[in-house]
C-alpha cells in the first residue's frame, strides 16, 4: 500500500479528477488525502464524498491586481507552510498536482522532502502552475497532442481526463424522473461549468420563449456565484408545456447530463470529457477570458474531432440558431453522439494508478 497527497482543489475541473483519481487508488488498496481550497464550490462538490479525505489548505487565486497579487503571495507563503506541515504529517510515497493555485505550495514542498512529484494537466493548454512546476516532475499526463517544452519524453504520458465513476450515462427517461423533470419533448441543458456563466444564464432567460415556441424545454445551471433557482413555464400555440429549470449546482451530474439531448456549455476540460462519458452533443461557448484563451484550444480540438460546434461569445446572437438546427437534426446528433464515444478514454485513472504504482516500484529499486 503506497499514500498519495492529491492537490486538487480550487475549481471543479481539478477537484472532480482528483476525486476521481483517489477512488480509483483506494480501491487498488492505497490511501489518499485530497488538499482543497476553502472556495464554495470545492466545499459543495465533496460534499457528496463523505468516504474521502479532504484537508483544506490556505490559499488565494494569481492575479495581476496589485492588491489581489499582494494577498496571492501571502497566501502562498501560508499553503507552503501548511504544505509542509501536512506531507511531514502523512509522509506520502508520492505528491500529485492537477494544476491552479494550490498544486505549486505542495508541489515545491514535496520534491524538497524528496518525494516523488507526479502532474497533470487537462487543457489543451498548460496553465501557469503545471508549466512552473514541470522542473520538478517524475511524470507529467498531458492530454493526446498536447507537449511541453524542454521536458524529456520519459517524463511525459498522454492520457485522458480522470471522470469520477458514477459520471455515466443513464436512460433519458430515468434520469429526468430523478431529477424531478417533468417535461416531453427536447432538453437543453446549460452548464457554465463548475462555477457558472452569467452571459449564458443571461442568454437563457432571454432566449426561453423562443425556445419554448420550438418545443424546447430548459435546465440551466447557473453557478454559486449567481444562485438562482426556480422554474419559468410556457405553453405555446399548439398547446405545448416548456419549462425552464433553474439550479445554482448539482450532485447529480450523471442524471443531469443524461436528461439532456443537447448541452450549450463553456469548454472546460472536465465538462468536455463528461459530455464524452454520457455521449452528450455540445455547443461549446469558450470562456474568451480563461488564461492563454486555454477553452478556445479545448473547444476547438473537440470540433475538429467531430465531437461539438463550436460557437465564439462574440456571436451569441446566433446561437439561438445553432441550438434549433442542432437539437432537432438526428442525424447530427448520432453523428456528434458516435464521435464522442470514439473520443472517450474510459479508464484513464485506472492507467494512472498502474503508471504511478510502477514508478514507486522504479523508485523502491533504486534506493
Ligand atoms: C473559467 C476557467 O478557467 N475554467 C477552467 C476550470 O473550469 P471548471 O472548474 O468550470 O471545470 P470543468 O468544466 O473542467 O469541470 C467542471 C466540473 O465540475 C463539476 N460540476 C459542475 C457544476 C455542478 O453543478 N456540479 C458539478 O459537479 C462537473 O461535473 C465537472 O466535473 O478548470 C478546467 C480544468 O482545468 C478548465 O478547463 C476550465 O477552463
């Protein structure tokens, strides 16, 4: 049995991996010890872990603003401090980072006590604290295509984007009734990730009527920071009922990327690979202001995939367009559906635990 510190925390796209990562080493009989941040959505995400071991490290977002980049340092002098703490505490085999603010401190803790230091990035891009820290790395997993400067190639595996278990697809119909969805006909769901996107929810409730006259009900996830909640209700001439549904976040994505027949979402990595896992058709609508414009790079990589459509926030005029033509067009979205399972990589946690079980295997031999 080998232990395991996984810095995961600060937004959705890295903590969802790393849980999904954790259940897969203690079912192989190892321990992990999951670091988060204090943020909402990292608390409201493991609130549906209770088996797994979360430690909230101190920590800030990087930003440019003086004062916000003053707080950035402190607060990053704090994690560092509390990260050494924590692996002298646990004595880990081996740090693993998924990148954002938190994996540096620990990071740069772990290879200083000579622990073997293991990341991964999902984006198409490398963030800024997978690049900082790559010097350090025994091994870094990085998505197909995807290469890092001045890194030896030993150093790198491509892999896929660790999807917790239960993300899978149900019938359409089950996963409404668990929901509470209470509709016939089409579903679009809206997701701005795991922390929400006010343009789309904005688009949401000016668009519903439209959508409603077209037979197109709703569920949008709005995101904490803009908690919002509730129903609107529209019958059209031919006497249809559309609903738009209304929820800040959901412990239930399995159900509700399975009620959907089509997602107008941002593109961030752990969306993507979900909507892979539950064979969801997707209008992506990239962050325009994620570092490096990292979501334009996830997006586009997906559409030439056969995999999304791809539409710019600049032309979200047009999406009403785009979302009509999709949702009804069959043909389309079985093309798009066998595409995606082509692109899903099941069990790419599963082939972490091997790797990193070698490399401590590697590592045992040399000492
Ligand atoms: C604005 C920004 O920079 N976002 C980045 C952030 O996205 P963000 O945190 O939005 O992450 P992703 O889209 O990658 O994944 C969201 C995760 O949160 C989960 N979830 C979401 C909503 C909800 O109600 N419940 C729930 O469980 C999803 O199932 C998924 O596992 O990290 C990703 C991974 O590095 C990047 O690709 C994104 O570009």
């Amino acid at each position: 049995m080998s232990g395991f510190v996984i810095s995961c925390g600060g937004t959705g796209g890295h903590l969802s991996p790393g849980i999904a990562l954790a259940e897969s080493l203690n079912a192989a009989g190892h321990e992990s010890h999951l670091l988060i941040s204090r943020k909402d959505v990292d608390s409201r995400l493991v609130s549906g872990y209770p088996q797994l071991d979360f430690i909230r490290s101190p920590g800030s977002g990087f930003s440019w603003k003086p004062i916000q980049f003053i707080k950035f340092n402190v607060q990053q002098l704090r994690a560092l401090v509390f990260a050494v703490r924590l692996l002298s505490e646990k004595k880990p085999d081996a740090v693993i980072g998924f990148g954002g603010f938190l994996t540096v401190g620990v990071v740069f803790a772990g290879f200083v006590k000579g622990c073997p230091v293991i990341l991964h990035e999902a984006n198409r891009k490398p963030g800024r604290a997978i690049r900082l820290m790559s010097g350090f790395a025994r091994r870094i997993y990085l998505p197909s295509g995807v290469s890092l400067r001045s890194l030896p190639p030993k150093t790198v595996r491509h892999l896929g984007y660790p999807v917790r278990k239960e993300i899978r697809p149900l019938s359409r119909d089950e996963a409404r009734k668990r929901l509470g969805i209470d509709i016939t006909g089409k579903l679009l769901l809206v997701l701005g990730g795991s922390q929400g996107a006010l343009a789309l929810n904005r688009w949401v409730k000016e668009n519903f009527e439209k959508l409603a006259d077209q037979g197109i009900s709703v569920l949008c996830v709005t995101g904490l920071m803009k908690e919002s909640r509730g129903q609107l209700e529209r019958v059209s001439q031919d006497g249809h009922t559309a609903k738009a549904y209304f929820m800040p976040f959901t412990n239930q994505m399995a159900e509700v990327l399975s009620s959907a027949d089509l997602v107008v979402s941002r593109a961030g990595a752990g969306s993507i690979a979900e909507f892979m896992r539950c064979r969801l058709p997707s209008i992506l609508v990239p962050y325009p202001h994620a570092t490096d414009n990292h979501q334009s790079a996830n997006a586009q990589f997906v559409e030439q995939q056969g995999g999304a459509v791809v539409v710019a926030q600049e032309k979200l005029p047009q999406l009403i367009d785009e979302v009509t033509e999709t949702i009804f067009n069959d043909f389309l979205l079985n093309e798009l559906r066998s595409n995606l399972q082509r692109m899903d990589r099941d069990n790419s946690a599963d082939y972490i635990v091997s790797d990193l079980e070698s490399i401590l295997a590697e590592a045992k031999e040399v000492e």
